[in-house]
C-alpha cells in the first residue's frame, strides 16, 4: 500500500519563500509528482522526481529522497495567484498515482 | 480544444439510482483514469484504462464500472447510489510512460456528484 503525509495548510506573504513537505511509505516506488489545485478547478502538473535531487522549472523547484522517503515543492518569488492546494503523488502500477490529502496554501499581501 | 472534458459537471440525483458519467480526451493519449475527490479533499485513483489493461483499485465497489466505447472514452457507471458516493469526480488521461521518464496526467474539469 501507499501511505502519502503532508501539511494540511500553510500560510506564507507574498514575495516569500515556502517550502512544502511531502513523506511517503511505498511500495513499487516509480516517481512523484506534484500537482496544484486551485479551489474548484482541476489538478494540473507541477513537476515530476523520480531520481534523488532537485529539479527546477521557474519558480518552482522539486527535491526527492529516495532513501528518506521524502518530497518537498520549494516557491520563491510567492504571488497571490499561487493560493491553492498542492498534491504530492506517488506513481507506481504503470502509470497510478496515490496523493496526499493536498496542502493548502494561503498567500498575504 | 478542450483538451479532456467530462459531463455533465453537475449531477444531483436520488439514492438507489444508477447514472453515467461520461468523459472525453482529444490528446491522442492511450490510457484515461476515473478519481474520486471527497470534501476532505483527498483525490483517490479508482481505474486506470487502456485498450490492453484495466487496474482497479481495490477499495473501489464493485458498483462503479469504467466503460471505454473507444480509446478517447472512458466513461464511469454507478449502479445503486449511495449518500456517500457524493464527491467530485475527474477524468485524466495520459501516454503510457517509459520506464524512468513520465507523462503527466491532464484533469478534467471535474463532475460534482450529489447523491440524496
């Protein structure tokens, strides 16, 4: 089975840094994936790990440990159009994904 | 050039009754999922389809069924609902991946099912 943990909610200013925790217990590991949620819409891709290190795509940065068990998503630069939730998922079975019960951030001016 | 689609996306309707939920990609992808987001908000995987496998997820009742008329279509049936078959449900579809790559999974807008 798949055991996914991560913050419910976080709150962080506009501008900021916030880093997003995901922990995972697995089996048949195949990658993790981070999506973002905005309330009422659809999960769409963030980015995707499936080797140890991080992997930058603008804003967005994504860090896996295998051997730890562990995810985070890091946002620099934060605006407000990034309030939503943030899913870590684990990939095994072809291409199925578990998520995590989401993160949900708050950004303040 | 919506990209997956799914209707209706609101459907309110009576326990013990059976509906559909049908949904559509036009990415030329070969495998489509049906997920279940409660109002906790948590998204679980309940099929995962392509015109070779069909992978359920074992906590999924045996009275939800994936249909797939053809490889853009994956349409969900609920026979005898229940109060807590209430939730959202998503449509995604994606390639099958190579080993070591990914193809990320595109949503569907969603259908708000509210069973009473």
């Amino acid at each position: 089975g798949q055991n996914i943990d991560q913050p419910t909610e976080m709150t962080a200013t506009e501008g900021a840094i916030v880093q997003i925790n995901c922990t995972y217990q697995t089996s048949g590991f195949n990658g993790l994936f981070w999506y973002q949620q905005h309330a009422g819409e659809a999960p769409t891709f963030l980015s995707y790990n499936v080797l140890d290190g991080l992997e930058e795509k603008g804003r967005f940065s994504s860090f896996l440990s295998r051997s730890k068990g562990y995810s985070y998503l890091l946002l620099k630069e934060l605006q407000m159009k990034d309030s939503a939730s943030y899913l870590c998922a684990v990939r095994w079975a072809g291409n199925m994904l578990t998520f995590g019960g989401g993160t949900r951030l708050m950004v303040k001016p | 050039d919506t990209a997956v689609s799914q209707t209706p996306k609101y459907l309110v309707t009576q326990m013990g009754n059976d509906k559909s939920i049908k949904c559509e990609q036009n990415l030329g992808h070969d495998t489509m999922y049906w997920y279940k987001q409660d109002s906790k908000k948590f998204l679980k995987i309940m099929f995962s389809y392509n015109n070779k496998e069909l992978i359920i997820n074992e906590t999924v009742p045996n009275r939800f069924s994936p249909k797939s008329p053809d490889k853009a279509h994956l349409n969900l049936h609920i026979n005898s609902l229940e109060l807590g078959d209430s939730a959202v449900y998503f449509c995604a579809s994606s390639q099958i991946p190579l080993r070591h790559s990914y193809n990320e999974q595109f949503f569907g807008p969603g259908t708000r099912l509210t069973v009473l």
